[in-house]
C-alpha cells in the first residue's frame, strides 16, 4: 500500500529539519567541549575526547550510498532524530554520576552517527521534496536555520547553563537539565517531523539496487577522485588551510574559561555563551555573507588570497589576549569577533574550493568525499592541542597555532595560479 502523497508547505518543515541538522552537530563540536571543561577535565583530556567525535563526519561518505538502500529518506529522518534524542537524554543522565566521562562520550558517540546519518538523509530528502525552483528559494532559508540552531545551541543553551551553574550551585546538575531541555526539544522535533514531512512520490528504494551495485558504484566514484589532476596540492589545501584554526577551535573556549592562574581570562559560563556562541556567531555570518557577495562579483581566484589571510591573520588577536590576560568583556568580545569575521569570511574559500575540485561526472559523491577529508583536517590536528597547550602554556600555544596557519596561506597561493578567472563569478 503506497502513501498519498501530501503536499505541504516547505515553509512547514524546512526551518525546523535545518535546525534539528544544525543542533547535534553544535552540540558535539562545541556545548562538549565547554561542558568538559566546566566538569573539570583537562584540555588534553578535553581536545583528544572531542576531536575523535569529528570521526562520523570524517567517514561519512563512505556509508551515505547505503541510505539509499534501505527504507526512505524520511524514514530515516525520523529514526535519527529519535536517537538523537536518545544520545541527549543518555548524556543528561549520567552527567552526575561517578563515571560519566566513560558513558556520556559513549553516548556522544550515538549522538555524533546519527547526526552524520542525518545530514545524509536530510539533504537527499531537500533535493526529492522540492522542484528546482524550490531549491533555489530555500537554500539561504535552510542555511539560515542552520546557523540558528548555533546560535541556539553554543549561544543560548551555554547561557543558560551558566545561569543554572549560578542559581543551583552545581555544576553537573546544571549541564544535566540543558540536555534534558536538548532531549525534550529533539523527541518534539521527531514528532512534529513525523506528522508534518512530505511524502515525496520520489522518496522510495531504488528499485534494483543491491549492496553489490551500490560497492561497485562507491569504488568507481572513489578510484575517480583520486585520478584528479594536481592531486597533491589538491590534498595540500584540504588538510593545512585550515591547520591553525582547526587546533585553536578547541583550546579557545577553554581559554575563556580558564581561571587567572592557568593563563586564562577567568569569564563565567554564561559569558563564554554570549561571547562565542552569540556574537562569535552573529560575526562569522557576516564574514559569509561578505566574501559570498565578493566572490560573486570579482570571482574566486581575485578572493582566494585574501580569504587565506582572514581565516588566519585574526588568530594573533589570542596571541595577544594570552599576553596580556584582558579583563575588559567588550575587548574580549570584540577580539573574538574578529577572528570569527576572518573565519566566516575565509572559510567560504573551502567550501568554494571544494566545489571546483567536485566539477566533473560523480559530482555530488566527490563533493561529499571533499567534505571527508575536510572534517579529517580539523580531527586530525585537534587531537594533540590540549596536550601541547598544557605542556607549553597558552601564548605559547597561540603563537604555534599561527605558525601552523603559514602552510594554508602558502596552499591557497599555489592554488589561485591554477584556478580561472571566471570560476565562482556571477555570469
């Protein structure tokens, strides 16, 4: 028995299934690293716990053909969103008890495959329940709910534990309430989306498709990527252009939080929230939504340098907070800003690079194995940070974060010699 197919309102279903996208993924990337640190682990402990969480993102490519095999894209919306769920009640749960690093990373864990899942399956699910036209439209709508749910996520929520670190006096019982408030959100979400999805009349299972097809398709499509010209600098780029900003992505709310006496800026919880997850935010859109104008205008090749230089530059700015330990919040906040201004603006040469380098048959397959290794290069240096903050101090540290920028800086030249002027220009 087949479904009706139900027309609904894109505006139904669209700024809620991009936010429930944007959620998990704040929550493994960025609320982990500022709740670990506030239960009181180690940046070492800290950088190397959260860094292997980027693992689904990592690998995700290489089961996303697999979605397709089995059940529906909207079937397993709903199913991921239920674990989601599920990873945040497990989480809030065992926050208070003795062993909860152990069985909170496990469900961290949970939390982080299904977030990946999903991602697969909402983006197929976009392309199978709106026409061409409708894609167009929404694509700056759900990007936008997207980057809301950061704000919600590493802006809001991060207050609000702060106020509750305050008002109950404990820790853990404050970080366990947010995600019981992220598990109650994530169960009504799933309900919503189980009412009110599409059926679209194109969300089936393939007919004919095995494993074996699928295997056989995945190699192709993989052994093609690798037969890319300039492969080398293709991979020179992937993995350095974002090599500083990758380790300090995990030592900067740690940083903020800590106290005087460990060469931090000593700022409450809340603060941290409004600062990074608020107007961080507020900044790194800004820097988006410029270098998307510009490029748009002058092409990619005018703009790669100078976005290699934004994502990059801005990093001395902790250099110098390190130094000279700030207690100005408004400095603090401004400084922050810049550096997530130069990351929004610099960032959108990745995403436009990985588009170049997708050009060709198997287009949206290469794109996902960019986003692969994409997510490798943040793993990858993330891991040691905490441990080679903790062994040579935080300015230290800051200032070999902008060392490691120069290979980025040095890839993106290399790379503007061998790109079109026409590339990324509106025609």
């Amino acid at each position: 028995m087949t479904t009706p197919t139900i027309k609904r309102n894109p505006w139904s279903w669209i700024p809620t299934l991009y936010f429930a996208e944007g959620l998990p993924y704040v929550a493994v990337m960025t609320i982990a690293v500022i709740m670990y640190k506030r239960l009181g682990l180690s940046n070492t402990e800290i950088a190397l716990y959260t860094s292997w969480l980027y693992l689904p993102w990592t690998i995700k490519p290489l089961w996303s053909p697999f979605v397709d095999l089995v059940k529906t894209k909207r079937s397993w919306i709903i199913a991921m969103q239920g674990f989601i769920a599920a990873g945040f009640a497990g989480i809030a749960f065992f926050i208070p008890m003795t062993h909860y690093v152990q069985f909170t990373l496990a469900f961290f864990w949970l939390l982080a495959f299904s977030s990946a899942t999903h991602d697969i399956a909402a983006d197929g699910f976009y392309m199978l329940g709106l026409n061409n036209k409708e894609q167009s439209f929404f694509v700056g709508i759900r990007n936008t709910f997207y980057r809301l749910a950061n704000i919600f996520g590493q802006g809001i929520l991060v207050m609000l534990a702060g106020w509750l670190e305050t008002s109950q006096g404990n820790i853990p019982l404050a970080w366990s309430i947010t995600f019981y408030l992220l598990a109650g959100l994530f169960l009504a979400l799933t309900l919503y989306h189980r009412f009110i999805l599409p059926h679209p009349d194109s969300d089936v299972k393939r007919p004919g498709l095995t494993a074996g097809k699928l295997l056989e398709d995945f190699l192709l499509t993989f052994v093609t990527f690798f037969k890319k010209k300039h492969l080398g600098l293709m991979f020179f780029f992937l993995l350095t252009y974002r090599l500083g900003e990758s380790q300090l992505a995990k030592i900067a709310s740690p940083f903020l939080l800590d106290t005087a006496e460990k060469g931090g800026l000593s700022l409450s919880t809340a603060t941290v929230g409004m600062i990074y997850g608020t107007i961080g935010v507020v900044a790194l859109l800004l820097g988006g939504i410029i270098s998307g104008f510009l490029v748009s205008r002058d092409g990619f090749k005018k703009w790669i340098l100078p976005m290699a230089l934004a994502i990059n530059i801005p990093d001395l700015l902790y250099v110098w907070m390190a130094a000279t330990t700030p207690d100005n919040t408004i400095l603090i906040a401004s400084c922050v800003a810049i550096e997530q201004l130069g990351y929004g603006f610099g960032f959108t040469a990745y995403m436009l690079y990985l588009i170049y380098i997708a050009e060709g048959e198997h287009k949206t397959a290469h794109y996902a194995i960019g986003t692969g290794f994409m997510a490798l290069g943040m793993m990858l240096p993330g891991m040691p940070a905490g441990w080679i903050q903790e062994h040579i101090g935080y300015t230290h540290f800051f200032i070999w974060v902008c060392i490691c920028t120069l290979p980025g800086i040095i890839a993106a030249l290399m790379i503007r010699n061998r790109l079109e002027d026409s590339f990324g220009k509106k025609q």
